[in-house]
C-alpha cells in the first residue's frame, strides 16, 4: 500500500469512530384499556359521597348537598361506562374470543348489532360463544339493567313535576328494593336528588363489579381488570 493510500484509510478510519451506529428502533403498539380507570373512579366518587354524608350527618338539607349529587351522578355514570368499556374490549378481541364467526362476517355481526342495548349485546357475546343469555330477572343481570336505566335517565335528563312523575316514578320504584333514599330528604322521593346517596352509589359500583365478574367468569377469562384491580374498586 502506497502512502498515500495508507493516509487515506486512516482518514476514513478516524471518520467511521466519529459516525454514529446505526440502530434500528421496534416500536412495540399498545392500547388503552379503560374498565379499570373507570371503575376506580366510581368507586372514588363514591367514597366521597360517604364521607359528605358521614360530614353532615344528622344536620337538615344544605347546599354541602350540591356536592352529594355531583359525585353521585359521577360515580353513576362512571360505573355504568366501566361496563360498556369491558364489553368493547371484548369486541376489540373478537377474533380471540368468539371463534364461531370469524373475519369480515364477525366485523359486519358487531356492526349490525352497534345500537342495540348493552345487556342485548352482552346476550349476543355469550351467543357466539355457545352460552346462554343472561337471566335478566336474576342477578347479577337484574341490577345492571336497572343501573343502565339509572345512568341513561340522569344524562337525557328530562324534568318532571313531582305530582305527574311517570318515568321517574318508574326507576324510582327499581330503585327503592336496591338502595336507600337520601337521609338528608326525608320522606321526599324526587328523582333524582332522592336517591343520591351512598347506598346508591355504593350498589352501583358493586353491581358493575359482580355483572363484569359474572361476564370474564362466563367467558373463562382471568387476569383481567377484575382479578388484578379488585381491591381498588372499593365504594
């Protein structure tokens, strides 16, 4: 080698050094799962509902009512949402779980089935699953489906005068057997004031808990946000 050519691959030797490697970065995909923060959150604001009540116990209706209501109807909804979360996760993973259908006549099922009731769509997961409907006058299908009706009457809230209440005349009788009115109104049953409470949101957590436990245990499922997150839905 000449020396010229020798100076020259020290040259593109001293270059290579300073370069930086080339690496190549796996970006792995991930996804939100929402069941268990919703759930979390519920339970959140349903504690707070307890400790307001427990705040003022024994005192006559106040304005310390107003937060009462905002964190019931929160925890209400959240618990509901929780529900509705878990069953398009399942729906996400619909290749995994229901293999009597698969590919483009699976996706066109769930799409046909977009706007039926949550209870109806849960009814056609067991279906493709070979599994019997939910038994709605039982448990744990019973309170769903009064808290689905709960949670769609407080966000299309429609008003009714007290002495012609004819739809909250109705969920209030569901409600009367599941949970106890508000301490603060006695004797009082306007929807839905009267029923925020503790025991209302306390029963609606609860009761989206055992329907989502019911549904994971129906399906064989473990490890899910109901095995793992358990001790954090406390109401």
């Amino acid at each position: 080698m000449s020396a010229k050519e020798e100076k020259t691959a020290v040259i593109e030797a001293r270059v290579e050094a300073q370069m930086p490697a080339f690496a190549v970065n796996a970006v792995a995909a991930i996804r939100m799962q929402f069941t268990g923060q919703h759930l979390m959150a519920a339970a959140s604001f349903s504690r707070r509902v307890g400790e307001v009540e427990q705040a003022h116990a024994g005192e006559q209706f106040g304005s310390f009512f107003d937060e009462i209501l905002w964190n019931a109807s929160a925890s209400i909804m959240l618990s509901t949402a929780a529900i509705e979360s878990y069953l398009n996760e399942l729906i996400a993973d619909r290749a995994k779980h229901f293999t009597m259908l698969q590919g483009e006549l699976l996706d066109s099922f769930w799409t046909n089935h977009e706007r039926a009731s949550l209870l109806d769509k849960f009814d056609l997961a067991l279906l493709l699953r070979g599994e019997a409907p939910l038994e709605r006058g039982a448990e744990p299908a019973d309170s769903m489906n009064s808290l689905v009706t709960l949670r769609n009457e407080l966000i299309h809230f429609k008003p009714e005068w007290s002495d012609e209440s004819k739809v909250h005349a109705r969920v209030s009788r569901k409600l009367a057997s599941k949970v106890r009115p508000s301490p603060f109104l006695p004797g009082e049953n306007l929807f839905p004031r009267a029923w925020a409470t503790h025991s209302c949101t306390k029963w609606a957590v609860e009761t989206a808990v055992a329907f989502g436990t019911h549904i994971k245990t129906r399906f064989g499922l473990t490890g899910t946000v109901f095995d793992k997150l358990a001790h954090r839905f406390a109401p």
